[in-house]
C-alpha cells in the first residue's frame, strides 16, 4: 500500500504538505477515502468467540463478516499465530481498502516463558533486569503475532487485599516511574518498526489502584493533590518513555467514571501531558457506564465515551452501532472522529503494518522464538532476585549440605503457584515446581507431603507431616496463596494466612526442628499471629517458569537472597491500608501498642490501642545472608552559597 503512494507523497512535496511527516500524508490520503463506519471501525475492538476470556462476556459478533467491511480495527486474546494470520488475511485480502487488524493480548509478566509476577520482579529493583523481561516477552509476544501489549499497570497501590497489586510495582510512585519507563522501553524498543518490538500499554488511567475497601472496580474519591503526587509519576513517566497507547480504568475519578472523562482524557492526558498515541478503553468499559449512573443506554455511553476522547472501545461495539447516528444527530463531530481515527492509523503506520500486515508472527518465527534459553536463564535470574528474606533466626538458611529435608505445604508441587495470574500462555510441563527444583539441588534428601490444601485440611495431612518433620533434620512448609488468588477479580477482605495453614504450621512446629517457610503469594500477607513459629521466613512470590529452580538456588546457599520489599506487610488486617509514606498528623503516635486493656491509659495519639501503627516488615526492609555494619557516619558540609 505504501509504495504506491509514493507518488502521492512527492506530489504533496510541491503543493504545500511538506510539513508533514510521510506517516502523516499517508495517514490523512487512507482517511480521505474512509466511510465514516470504516471510521468507526477503526476505533472498535473485538474478541472471537473463541478468544482468552479476560472479562465478563459479551453479545456474540460475526467477525469474519466485520472483518471483510473493514469495521475492525484492532483483535484481542486470539489464542494461536494460525488464526491470527488467517484474521489479518481476511482483513487485508477481503475489505475494501485493506487496513491491518492489530493484534492485542495481555502478556503481563511474560509470554510463554514466566518471569516473576511484576510486583515481585519491583522487590529486585534492577531496571535493567525488568527492561529486559519486557523485551523477551515482546519477542515472543510478536513471533506469535501480538503487536500490543496491555502492560504496563502503572497503578500505585498500598492495599493488598486488591488482587491487582501482584501486576503493579507497589506503593512507591517515584520506584513506580522508573519500573513503568524500564518496561516501556524494554516492550518498544528504540524503533517500533522493529518487528520483535511491540505496543506498550500504560494501564489503568487513573487511580484505579486506590479502589474502596481493596474491592476491584469500586469507587475511587481523592483530591487532585493526592492523585497528583502519590498516582500520577508513574504514567506521567511512561508516557515520557514513549509510550503508544493508554488504557481508561474501570473506576470513577471525581465522580465521573474514567471512560467518559473529558478531563482525564483529552485536558491532562492529551494537553497536559502531550500523549500522541490512543487511548483504549478496558474490558467492556464504555457500556459500563449505564450501570455507573452516568448513559441511558448504550447509545449515551457511546456519545459521552466519544465526548471524551476515548480513541478506541474495547469489546461492546458501541461506536458502530451508534457512532453514524451520533454524528448525522449532531451530538458528535466528524472532525472529532477523524481525530481519533487518526491517531490509531498513524500508530499502525508506525509498527509497520501498512509495509507488511504480517510483519509479526508466523508459524516458523513462532517455532523458533518462543521458549529460548536465553528467556529461560532470565526467568530464573530474575525470580533470584525478586525473593525477600524476611528472617533468618540462627542462620537456618542456607540449608547445611547433607541435612534432610521434609518439603510440607499445599504449593510444594503447584505449577500454578509459581506463575501466578495472567498466565494464557503458559506451559505448565515447562513450570519448575519447588519440588522439582528441590529434587534437583537435593537429590535423595526430600520427603514431599501435601499436610493441607489451601482452604480446607486434608484427610491425615497433619498427621503425615508431623511425621515427615521427624524424620527430617528441616521442615521447609510452602505456604501462602494460589496463582488464582491475586490479580483482576480478585479481592479478599483478610491476607492472613488461611486457617488451614496456621494450623499445619502449628503442629509441624511443636516437632522442635527448624522451620522453614517459602511464601508463595501475588500480595502482602499479615503474617504476626504466625511469625513466632516460623525461624526462616523467604517470600517467593509468584516466581515464574523457573521458580522452583530459583528457590533452590537461595534455599541451598548457592546464591543470596537481595531483595527488598516495595509494599509494606501489615501486622493484621486492621491496618490496611499501610504504606511508608504516610503523611504526618498534629498528633504523631510514639505509641507501640498495649498487650491488653489492663490499666489502661490513652495516649491521644494517632494510633490504635493494641497494634503498633509501624507494619510487620516495612517497605524497603529485606535480608541476605551477609551481615553488614555500618559507622563513622560524617555529614557533608553545606554547599557556600553564591
């Protein structure tokens, strides 16, 4: 398509157009033969029926017939590189002008290869180790045909009962800038005409990381200032590193839900901050605006969506349907259209899609980029580093050579547990367990005992690992919570460890040897009412494909644990939500927390009566195997002023 319009573009040189970029005359040449429903297309996203299901489900639509009268402009979650070569084949050979579908997916913490879950990969704050996870999975995010990311999430969050803080970077926004600019540029590279670069994503615009109560997709109320300092920096910092699209959030921001924001959309995001990509909505997003209170029916979502500035409406169909009418009403412009339209073609003309529609995927590149070693050796780097020593009493880690091991809990032999959530990739035959890796680093020294499920005990279980802890000179108890137990629909009301557990744990202590717990979980946990039993506390999140082979390498001393948290871990669950960076009050608690109501005498601080306000292992706290010390602190003089 492009060389044709060479022509075109020379003669523009001489007729008055020469400010333009090619992209631009090309751009502006394809819209001038566009309908307008060719138009609206372009700003429609579908799924196929047979697609990854990442949200509630959706009216059924004919694709194939969308597809041939050029109504779709960009596909999610297609599950193989087969069927999206065959849809872009569709696309081109069969509508009227050609245009190429981008492709979409949500490849959050990884492709087919798992790196640790993102909040995990945060704890080894290593930008270029977190850079390079974004460019592995864009490469093979391509080789299968995905030319768009849906990450990063730059949500700032400090509430762990809300599932979807295992996709963000924490509580931090100045840490959390710098991971959502290291993963912008590791998924777009320095050129998105590079085919092994992909679309970033800068997800959810705005504040749907402060949600009420840590319940998913509730309300959000906080002042301008608050959004400003604490939620902002890190999509401010993405959009700075060069990011091509932005996601609207499912949440409200000043009482207007973020789909249908003039202000988040087109004042501070487009003016203010000088984004030049698209804006997408989330997962049927724009027809949730009738349950917010805010559009009739789908046709008021649509006009006040398209109001907005949303460029493109992920799923419902809603601008097709009602976009015509809206502007033959007058209620919308052509020109507002146009706008929008554009800004999703120029970011297509400059992945390269309208040189070669098929540019991305194929199944020979997909058979030789996916599952590389180099991919491999990352995922278990990375999962090193990610994994927070909590304590270490005695030095019970590293394990002595030649100690048996008794490996007790319900994720000793979990592929799930170690990848955690947004995983449509994933190989679970590939999936080191912890066992596995055990039995690896340990060979002939492991007795495996399951003790409970995650929930609900098990028939015999405790007995069994009583008597597995006897028989062995270390209990390494695997606790914490599942895979599906974190990210999107995913909120709890208590991190405490399960009952369950508390109580395997409990029996397997009164045995008398060391105790040793690896802490799978994709959220900070409130562990005080079980830390007295634990002598070595490692939390390995959800680590990735090579997990298991990552905690045995820190388990065995072959190398140290260096992570640090970047969410604080509660006490209990009555001090969610807690973070570091709590501003001051008139009256600052000193107070550390009464054992009991025994004599009581009221502090009037700001602090509660029987919990200290400081949380259980604060942000940036984390331990090695080294001890360090520090002294003859100097303070550097004062700079002479001019």
């Amino acid at each position: 398509m492009r060389k044709v319009f060479v022509i075109f573009v020379l003669g523009c040189l001489f007729s008055g157009c020469a400010r333009k970029t090619e992209a631009e005359i090309f751009v502006d040449d394809l819209m001038g033969r566009m309908t307008l429903r060719e138009k609206l297309g372009q700003m429609s996203q579908f799924v196929p029926q047979t697609g990854v299901v990442t949200g509630p489900e959706g009216e059924p639509v004919d694709l194939d017939a969308l597809i041939k009268a050029g109504e779709v402009g960009s596909i999610l979650n297609v599950k193989t590189p087969q069927e999206i070569e065959s849809l872009q084949r569709l696309a081109v050979d069969s509508s009227r002008l050609g245009i190429p579908i981008l492709f979409g997916h949500d490849v959050i913490h990884g492709c087919n290869v798992l790196f640790p879950i993102n909040l995990a990969s945060s704890c080894s704050w290593d930008m270029d180790a977190i850079r390079k996870s974004a460019e592995l999975a864009a490469a093979e995010a391509a080789a299968m045909g995905i030319a768009w990311t849906f990450s990063p999430m730059c949500d700032v969050s400090a509430d762990p009962r809300w599932g979807r803080v295992s996709e963000g970077a924490g509580e931090d926004p100045y840490l959390g800038a710098k991971i959502a600019a290291a993963m912008v540029e590791g998924y777009q590279g320095k050129d998105l005409s590079d085919s092994s670069s992909i679309l970033a994503c800068v997800k959810h615009f705005a504040a749907y990381g402060a949600p009420e109560a840590g319940r998913d997709y509730n309300t959000v109320d906080m002042s301008e200032r608050m959004f400003r300092d604490r939620y902002l920096p890190p999509y401010k910092a993405a959009i700075e590193a060069g990011a091509a699209t932005v996601m609207t959030s499912f949440n409200d921001f000043n009482a207007i839900p973020a789909s249908a924001n003039e202000w988040l959309l087109k004042k501070l995001l487009k003016e203010e901050l000088g984004f030049e990509g698209f804006v997408v909505s989330d997962y049927k997003a724009v027809t949730e605006l009738i349950a917010h209170g805010v559009a009739a029916d789908a046709k008021e979502a649509a006009f006040k969506a398209l109001r907005a500035h949303l460029d493109m409406e992920m799923v419902t169909g809603t601008y097709l349907n009602h976009g015509e009418d809206l502007v033959s009403e007058g209620l919308i412009s052509e020109a507002s259209i146009d706008e929008m339209c554009r800004r999703i073609l120029l970011v297509k003309y400059e992945l390269g899609l309208f040189d070669d529609p098929f540019r991305y995927g194929g199944a020979q590149r997909y058979a030789m980029a996916i599952n590389s070693q180099a991919a491999f050796e990352h995922s278990r780097k990375l999962a090193r580093e990610s994994m927070v020593l909590l304590k270490n009493e005695n030095d019970v880690l590293p394990l002595d050579s030649g100690e048996k091991i008794a490996l007790i809990g319900p994720f000793a032999s979990t592929p799930r547990a170690m990848i955690g959530s947004w995983t449509a990739f994933r190989d679970y035959d590939r999936t080191v367990t912890i066992e596995e890796g055990f039995n690896a680093r340990f060979p002939s020294r492991v007795s495996v005992v399951q003790g409970c499920d995650v929930f609900t005990p098990v028939d015999g279980g405790i007995s069994d690992a009583v008597r597995a802890a006897r028989n062995a000179d270390v209990a390494v108890l695997v606790l914490g919570f599942h895979g599906h137990l974190s990210g999107e629909a995913a909120s709890v009301t208590s991190v405490e460890l399960p009952q369950c557990q508390k109580d395997l744990l409990a029996a397997v202590k009164k045995v008398g040897k060391p105790v040793v717990v690896l802490l799978t979980t994709g959220r900070p946990m409130a562990l005080e009412s079980v830390i007295d039993d634990i002598d070595a506390l490692l939390l390995v999140w959800h680590p990735g494909t090579e997990g298991g082979n990552a905690v045995a390498d820190l388990v065995s001393g072959d190398h140290s644990p260096s992570g640090h948290l970047t969410m604080c871990f509660p006490r209990c669950d009555g001090q969610i939500p807690i973070r570091y960076n709590h501003k001051n009050t008139g009256r600052p608690a000193t107070g550390i927390g009464l054992k009991s109501f025994d004599n009581i005498s009221k502090s009037f601080q700001s602090c509660y009566l029987l919990t200290p306000n400081s949380p259980l292992y604060s942000f940036g706290y984390g331990l090695s195997y080294t001890t360090f010390e520090y002294n003859n602190f100097e303070m550097p003089k004062a700079l002479d002023k001019d």
